[in-house]
C-alpha cells in the first residue's frame, strides 16, 4: 500500500507530559503549562504542511474528579497557550472513559483509549486528507507507542512526563519507540527528517 501523494502527513500527539507539564489530574486550569518549546514544535508542523492533531486519554471524570466539561476547558487552555505563541492543532479528540471508573456514564472497555485507535479512525474520518501511511504519535507513554504501531505509524516516545519512567520500566511496560527524544522538539526534528520535510527551525 502506498502512501497518497495527495494526503497530508500527521502527527498524533499525546497532551500531559509532551506538551503540557506533567501535573496529575489537573484540577485548575492555570496549572496547565506549555512545556518550553512546545508551541514553536507545533507551529513547525503547521509550516510543513504535516498536520497536528491531538489525541489524549482523559480519565478524570470516570474517576470522578471533576466533570467532562473541564476536560474541555483544559483542551481549550491548550489550544490558546499554542495559539498565543502562533502554533495550532488541526483537532482535538480525547477519550473520557475507562473501565474501572467510578462515574457510569464515562465507566466502558471503550474502543477510544489508547492504545486503541478509535480516536485515530475518528480523525481520519472526519479529515480525508490525512495521510495514513505517514502517520507518528508522540507521547511520553507505552500506550502512546503502542497506539503508533497499532495503527502502522511510528511512535516517538518523549523522556518528560513519565517517559523515563517508562525507559526504566518503572511504569506501564516495555514498548519499542522508533525514536526517543528528550523532549517535543527534538521529537518534531527526527519526524520532519525522517519525512524529508525542510523546515526554517
């Protein structure tokens, strides 16, 4: 199967701990903070053509931490921290549930949890042009990279959040990235190299 020259190249991309600080279960919204670099990383694939979308697993509120609608409003402090420094996501997807949750409604062997790829379907369902055969995600989890190869992408795991955590073994389980990177941009510098896109970093 060959790739689509028509089709845009995507990035998937985890949210706490590749974009945003690692913060636990974020109760206020000013606690989510840009990692350094993290906006100019985004907008380099936004002038590469390649797309950005976010793909997250938010259990909060099938834990019973705090209602959906502050998932939103987190996803929207993201989005406006990136936007305030010129980047932006092309989309936004997470999945809310999990199955031992405390909260019914949210409390489902979902088919959306990474590293299940629901939400990756969804994406390219709602945008045709992405291209599946040059797909990445970036996360600083074992699910992020599972997710990758699940859906025959690359995985690019990042050591912030608990990526070293995961190098380790100390959490969720031995996963074989493609690449690892200290951080979001020099993940976004091997996946723009390895798509042979020239960039003005």
């Amino acid at each position: 199967m060959t790739s689509n020259p028509q089709g845009r190249p995507v990035v998937y991309l985890d949210r706490d701990g590749t974009l945003n600080v690692e913060d636990g279960y974020i109760r206020q919204l000013e606690r989510l903070v840009l990692i350094p670099g993290a906006a100019q990383a985004v907008r380099r694939l936004n002038e590469a053509g390649v797309a950005a979308v976010l793909i997250t697993n938010q259990s909060g509120a099938a834990r019973g931490y705090y209602p959906e609608s502050h998932i939103l409003d987190l996803n929207n402090r993201l989005v406006g921290l990136l936007e305030k420094d010129g980047a932006h996501l092309d989309a936004v997807y997470y999945c809310p549930h999990l199955p031992d949750g405390t909260v019914a409604e949210f409390t489902s062997n979902c088919k959306c949890r990474k590293p299940e790829i629901g939400l990756v379907e969804r994406a390219c369902m709602d945008d045709q042009s992405l291209d599946k055969n040059r797909s990445y995600v970036v996360g600083d989890k074992s699910t992020d990279v599972e997710l990758a190869h699940n859906i025959g992408g690359k995985g690019v795991l990042v050591r912030t959040g608990y990526g070293e955590q995961v190098l380790d073994g100390t959490y969720q389980w031995p996963v074989k990235p493609d690449y690892i990177a200290s951080e979001i941009t020099e993940a976004i510098d091997w996946i723009l190299a390895d798509l042979k896109v020239k960039t003005t970093a």
